[in-house]
C-alpha cells in the first residue's frame, strides 16, 4: 500500500515521518495541503515555476503515488484542467483526544475526513496503562468496522491535558494525572500500531490547531485558543504556527497567580488562574452560593439533586437570570480576562477564541472576559482584536489531533527539521 520510502527522524522533534520528498515536492503539497484539489496551472502560479519544472515535480510525485489525478476543474476558456490531490488511498490517520472527563477518538483520511469517531466518559487520573489500552481499543474498534487493517495506520495524533515535553512525546507534572510523569506514551501506542508514527501534545495546542484547520482560525497568522473547563490553557498560533516554546509548555496560563492569598492550585501554588476560575471553583462558589439560600434557582437546582450541583445547573440558573450564578460567572470570565490582557499587550493577536465547557455559559461569561480585556490592554493591542467563542467548538480537539499528525506525513529530505504544515 505505502510507497518503499526510507524513514527519517528529526532532531527537533524525533518522530519519524512515513513519506520523504524534497523541497520542491514540500513546495506542491503544501499548496495541495491549503487548497486542497488543484491543477498544474495552478501550481506554476503558486510555485512560480515554469511549466516545465512544474511537469517535473508533479510526475515525480504521481510516480511515487504521493498525488491523484482527481477529474477536471472548472474551464478558463480552453480546455478543462486535470486537477490533483493528495493520494488518500496511501493510509490512515487515528485520533486521540483526553480531557479531564472524557475519551473522543477518531479515525480519519489523509485529508482529514473523519470517517469514523467513537467518544465516551473517562478519568484521566486513571493509570496511563488503562487508558491508552482503551484507546487502542477503541481505534482498533474502528479500523475492524472500516474495513482497513491495522498497517494501514500512518499516524496518530494524541492531546493529553497536561504539560507535554513535545520532544520526547511525554507529560512533565502533569497536575491532573500524576501517574502520567515521564509515561512514554509514543512508544506505548507505537507497540500496538508498528506502522505508525505517534505524536503527542497538550490538549490545548491541538485545539488550537483544530480552530486554524476548521474553525473561524483558518488564514490567521497570530491567534490564542483558551480552553476552561476542569483546567485552564492556551494554544498560541504565532506566524501561522502552534508556539510551543523552548520545552513545550508555552500557554499554561493556568498557572498565573491572580491573587496571591488565592485558594492553594493543583500545582502547589496559591491563587492560580485555574483554582480560581476553572469549572471546579465556579462549582465550589455555587454550591457557597446554594447553602446560604443566595440565588433562587441555585437553591431550586441544589434541593432537586438532593444537596449537590453540576456545572450544567449553574449554566440553566445563568440562562434563567438567577443573579447569584451570574455573579459567579462574571467574576470568574473578569479573571480570565485579567490574565488574557497581560498575553495581549505581550503577544498583540488578532484573535482570541475561548473553547472548553466553561464557554457553555454564554454571552455573560463572554463579556466579562472581554470588559477585562479592553479596560487593562494597551488601546494599540486591541484596536483589531476580536475575542469570540470556537466556532469548532467540541470537535476542535479531535480534529486538532488529526491536523497534527498530518503535518508529520511528510518529512523534506534536504531539510530533515521540516515538516509539511
């Protein structure tokens, strides 16, 4: 099925890519990787080649079954061009997406076309052992009802919530998942898909990879995804790249001190972003909130569930102008936009989107981070600036996760530090 290519390894990043090309190959799948189905004409304009170097390029890469001819496209006034595409048939991408809460994995094309998906309850407190055995399984499960075989796996893409030494594809402290530390999750998933590369990253980056491959990210050069939901992070797209830092763990905002005799955070610090405006403290102040009998339908929700809340109760109190949820859920956007202002007069992006459950609760979260936003940037920073919810919404993980294992398809032989993005 796969063409006979010699695998490479990069020094930055150690994952070895299935397919080598050169850099004036790199230069066609790129432009097929953006615009998907295009013609040879096409490529010269974007490539800036002649014709016959075009020619060239192009049949080298239908010869190692890299490129399809996919039908004609629409006439320019001469005949109808054949237009090409990345060869799908070459395999299969598997997708792993962990949250504090839950398991969504996917199975999908070399294009990125989800052909099947499977999602279910999970704690990642559990051991790695447990939980990458059901994510085998589940993949396993969708590769049998596929029809396709398991070699037919070219790559896998996994977002863990936790800081992630990219290099090595492992989690360093993760304070969610303290059986994770320095777990080697590549080449655990490695012995059950050989054929396979694995890449692993932060929840929060593949997110953010998934706004720019889907959402309302795509073309922008300069963007921060942050994820609220159990934990607090950020993916930061700078110069049309996830940023990830010198050690990977660039946007863990979760961890800034927003006030210093805060509540003690996961991490061992007091007053973190996360301990203070993540699901579990909104929960916390709502239950406060319920027993002291503030906020009607706080208490209405508190009495129904026999002397508990979710963070679902606290969102329909919100939606049912119940002041004291309100109240609650401004406080917590204020702090998150307290934090967000110091990253825009740092960074200057465009555009911020907020992902994960917390931006379940609507319009009044929203404003709150903005408010915070604009009173403490610097006019400059946020002249342009637009903060809204992800339009890829709960599917910006998983789809994230494909988005990074296609960039690693490809690796460019005169370059072996590049990839195809």
């Amino acid at each position: 099925m796969c063409p006979d290519t010699q695998a490479r390894t990069t020094k930055s990043s150690r994952l070895t890519a299935p397919f080598v090309v050169d850099s004036s190959e790199a230069e066609i799948l790129r432009a097929l990787r953006r615009q998907g189905k295009i013609s040879r004409t096409e490529i010269s304009n974007i490539t800036g080649w002649s014709k016959a170097k075009s020619s060239q390029e192009i049949r080298s890469l239908l010869n190692k079954k890299y490129l399809v001819e996919v039908g004609e496209g629409a006439s320019q006034g001469g005949r109808r061009p054949q237009l090409l595409k990345i060869n799908d048939k070459l395999g299969y991408i598997a997708a792993i997406d962990m949250g504090a809460t839950s398991l969504d994995t996917a199975l999908a094309e070399l294009n990125g076309r989800i052909i099947q998906r499977k999602s279910e309850i999970a704690d990642v407190r559990a051991k790695p052992e447990e939980l990458l055995a059901r994510c085998i399984e589940l993949v396993r499960q969708m590769i049998q009802e596929q029809g396709c075989r398991t070699d037919e796996i070219l790559g896998i893409g996994v977002g863990v919530p936790g800081p992630v030494d990219f290099a090595r594809g492992v989690l360093v402290a993760p304070p969610l998942m303290p059986h994770w530390e320095n777990f080697r999750i590549r080449d655990f998933m490695k012995e059950a898909f050989p054929s396979a590369y694995v890449v692993v990253d932060n929840d929060v980056n593949i997110m953010a990879l998934g706004e720019q491959r889907t959402g309302d990210g795509t073309d922008i050069d300069h963007f921060i995804f942050v994820k609220i939901g159990t934990g607090v992070g950020a993916g930061i797209i700078s110069n049309g790249r996830i940023h990830r830092g010198s050690d990977g763990c660039a946007g863990d905002i979760g961890h800034i001190c927003v006030d210093k005799q805060g509540p003690i955070c996961r991490c061992g610090n007091r007053g973190c972003l996360e301990a203070m405006a993540a699901g579990p403290p909104i929960l916390e102040r709502a239950l406060t909130a319920a027993q002291s009998g503030s906020g009607p339908y706080l208490v209405k929700f508190y009495e129904a569930n026999g002397g508990t809340l979710r963070l679902e109760d606290v969102n329909a109190a919100c939606r049912e102008g119940d002041e004291a949820a309100l109240e609650i859920i401004r406080a917590s956007g204020q702090m998150v936009g307290d934090v967000l202002a110091g990253l825009v007069n740092f960074f200057n992006p465009s555009h911020i989107f907020i992902g994960g459950g917390i931006s379940n609760f609507g319009n009044h979260f929203l404003v709150a981070i903005r408010r915070a936003v604009l009173r403490r940037s610097l006019p400059l920073a946020t002249t342009h600036l637009s903060i809204n919810f992800s339009r890829a919404g709960s599917d910006a993980g998983i789809i994230g996760a494909i988005a990074l294992a296609s960039n690693y398809l490809f690796i460019v032989e005169d370059d072996p530090h590049l990839m195809i993005v």
